[in-house]
C-alpha cells in the first residue's frame, strides 16, 4: 500500500525532469486520469471486501454457536445429563448432523431411563428378598448389605465399609465355623429348643476387573419343620401299613393255630407256623432296613480293585459288566457300595426289563469314576423321576422308598452324586459318580 501512494509522485517527478514544462503538463493529466481510476478500484475493493468479511462474520458466528453447543450436549452426555436438544435450521448438511445428534440423545436418555428402571427395580428386590446378602472386595470389605443382612448381623444398621472379619467376630460361633470351612454349607444358631437353621451360600465373581465375593444367608428353620412335618407323616404311613400287613396275618394265623391245636388238627400246623415265620421275617428286614438308613455311619475309605469288586457282585445278583477302561483301583466303603449297587441291579431286573439288558457301566473318567447301572424296563415318568431319590418315596405296592434314597447317601457320604435319566428306546439309567 506504501509502494502505491507513493508512485504517482515518482511518475510525476520523472515526467517534469525529462519534458519541460509540455511534458509536465501531460504527466499532470496522465497522473489525475491514473488516480481517478485507482480510487474507484479500490473503493470498489473495499466494499466487496467488507460485503465479503461482513457475509463470512455472519456465516461463522452461527456456526461457532452450533459448535459450542454440539460441545455442551457432548459434554452434558457424558455427566450423565440426557435433557439437551439443539435446534438449527440453516445449511441442510447440518441440519442433518444436528438432527442425528438429536436422535443420538433422544436413544441416550431412552436407555438411561430404562438403566435407571431397572437399577431401581434390583435395588427393590435385593433390599426385600429375605435373604441376608452381602457383597465383599477383594480386601473382604462389605461393599453392600441388604436389609435382611442387616437385621441378622448389625441389629439393623448399615454395614457397608465394615470390615466382614471384624462382624465375624461378633458373630455366632457357628457362622464362623461355617465361613471357615469354606464353600456352602448348613449350620444352626441357637440352643437345642429354639434353634434356626441357615443356608450358607458363597460366590467369587470378578466386578470390574477386581474380585469380590457374594455371601448368600438364607433361613430355613420354617421350611425344614414343614418338610419334617410332612415326612414323619410319611414314615408313620409307611411303618403302619408294613406293621398292618404284617402284624394282621400274624395275629390272625396264631388265632388259627390255636383253634388246630384245640381240634386236634396238627397236620395243617406247620403252614400257619411257617406263614407266620414269613412274616415275622419280612417285618424284620423292614425295621433293620429303616434302621440302617437312619444310622448310615461314614464311610470307611480303602483302596478297592474294581474287577475283584465286580466279581463279589455278580456271585449275588445276574448283569452284563461293560467295563471299558475300568482295570483300574477306586477309594470307597465295600460294604456301602457293595449294598448299594446290589439295591440298584435289582430295581433293574424288577423294572420288567429283560435279565440279559441288565447290565453294569464302569468308565474312568479324568478326575472321578462313572458307574452306570442300565435297563429296559419301563423307565419313569417326570413326577416319578422328580421324587424318586427321595426317602419313602416308592411307587411299589410293598415298597419302603429307602432303595434310591439309601444310594444317594451313601454316594453323596463318598463325595460323589447319584442321578437318573430315562434311556432312548426305554429303560432307566442311574448313574453314579465318584471320584478317583
């Protein structure tokens, strides 16, 4: 801009130096009409380009605006503030932006709402189940304790930052007993009167990349004392009808033979007495099987050889042995065991199925052994298959519902499980695991 000020004067000067007077004339005219020309280029300049500046300050202010506000909405998302919108009606490529970004809040708040629903919906139920629950850190700080938690362990105050060793320690003696064995477990507070019986449960879970631990307190007092209601009713059925159909032949054989015995009518004796015998006998073997069911004592632990085992076995009760990598030794209680898997071969052959598709599975598994008694009888039913390993639960005539129920502890008394599956093309699969 200097330059230009500055040379007309240098043109002027030249042209007076060099043409005299004429020539500075000349130059004079030349150097009017060249400055009359250059005002009117840069007047006109000017105004274009503050018509320019004036057009691009109008452009970029809206657009600044709609820039801080994309940046407060993004910034108000991420505190957690769903209830923003923008609203632009310029320039159609950024009505479409700010319409999906509107749409992108209306779904945020949307799912927010639903998160906090269901946030609030958990937190009810936690609070109200009635069992004790409590979430421990990886340094076994209670994290949270729901209202049942706190009226067992902190006569009803808040828990959360306690320290669970230190509530321990305040603790029934049999809680910590049963935390201190580790795993679920069953225990009872109380003197022998008024005693509550408790369900230990415990989880350990990963929570945002760090380990905590779920403990899980549930009182089964109420729902024991229905079930042992329900079942000493069950037994007293039972025992009366074994002790009616016994005890009614009995009484009235020995009226019988005493009726022979005054007529003088010896001969047709020695079938009542044998009847009677019979089922004096049977009566027996009823009371010393309930007998050994309820004083099952644990298991004596020796190491056994599974062909010399099977051998025992099929020398009192006819199956097929499939004993595919089973040469092998096993721990367990040869009597318990012996016991109950003669019970289970039985209940095969009385299931109606054929003598020869009664057989014995025995199979290593990596860490435990699979014993698998088979049939093809009539399998079970749901129900059936639903009740069948539980004590006096039979669906035989004379049946003592103590078969199953007997396997099953003693398969569980040996750390193991025992279950039952219907086969394809029928018969029943009972299944027992052990371990090696």
């Amino acid at each position: 801009m200097r330059i230009l000020r500055v040379l007309p004067l240098a043109i002027r000067l030249i042209a007076i130096s060099s043409a005299g007077a004429a020539g500075a004339a000349a130059a004079t005219a030349l150097f009017s009409t060249w400055m009359a020309t250059w005002s009117a280029a840069a007047l006109a300049a000017a105004l274009v380009g503050t018509a320019l500046a004036v057009a691009l300050w109008r452009t970029i202010v809206p657009l600044r605006a709609l820039f801080r506000a994309l940046a407060g909405t993004v910034d108000s998302y991420r505190d957690g503030d769903y209830n923003f919108g923008i609203t632009w009606n310029r320039y159609s490529e950024l009505i479409e932006l700010v319409t999906a970004h509107n749409r992108l809040g209306d779904v945020l708040r949307e799912q927010r709402t639903g998160i906090v629903q269901r946030e609030l919906l958990l937190d009810t139920m936690v609070q109200n189940t009635p069992v004790a629950m409590l979430l421990l850190d990886s340094g076994r700080r209670i994290v949270h304790g729901n209202i049942a938690a706190r009226k067992l362990l902190g006569d009803g105050r808040r828990l959360e930052g306690q320290s669970f060793d230190a509530l321990l320690a305040r603790s029934p003696e049999a809680l910590r007993e049963a935390v201190a064995r580790g795993g679920d477990a069953m225990f009872g507070v109380g003197d022998q009167d008024s005693e509550d019986i408790y369900h230990l449960s415990r989880r350990a879970f990963r929570l945002n990349g760090r380990a905590h631990e779920l403990i899980l307190l549930r009182q089964l007092t109420a729902e024991l004392r229905r079930q042992e209601v329900q079942t000493w009713k069950k037994v007293i059925r039972v025992i009366s009808h074994e002790l009616n159909n016994s005890l009614a032949p009995i009484a009235s054989l020995a009226h019988s033979g005493a009726e022979l015995l005054r007529r003088g009518q010896l001969e047709r004796l020695p079938g009542a007495l044998a009847t009677i015998e019979e089922r004096a006998r049977h009566l027996e073997g009823f009371i010393r099987d309930y007998a050994r069911f309820a004083k099952l004592p644990a298991p004596r632990l020796e190491n056994v050889a599974w062909a010399g085992f099977v051998a025992r076995l099929r020398d009192q009760v006819e199956f097929a042995f499939d004993g595919s990598g089973g040469d092998g030794n096993a721990r367990f209680d040869v009597a318990q065991f012996e016991q109950c898997l003669i019970n289970l071969l039985r209940n095969a052959h009385e299931s109606g199925s054929p003598a020869d598709e009664v057989r014995l599975a025995l199979r290593r598994l990596p860490d435990a052994w699979r014993i698998d008694v088979l049939d093809r009888g009539s399998g079970m039913n749901a129900s059936v298959l639903a009740n069948a390993l539980l004590p006096f639960y039979s669906t035989k005539r004379h049946g003592t519902g103590l078969g199953l129920a007997l396997a099953r502890e003693i398969s569980e008394a040996h750390g193991g499980r025992i279950s039952l599956l219907n086969r394809d093309g029928g018969g029943l699969c009972v299944s027992i695991t052990i371990p090696a």
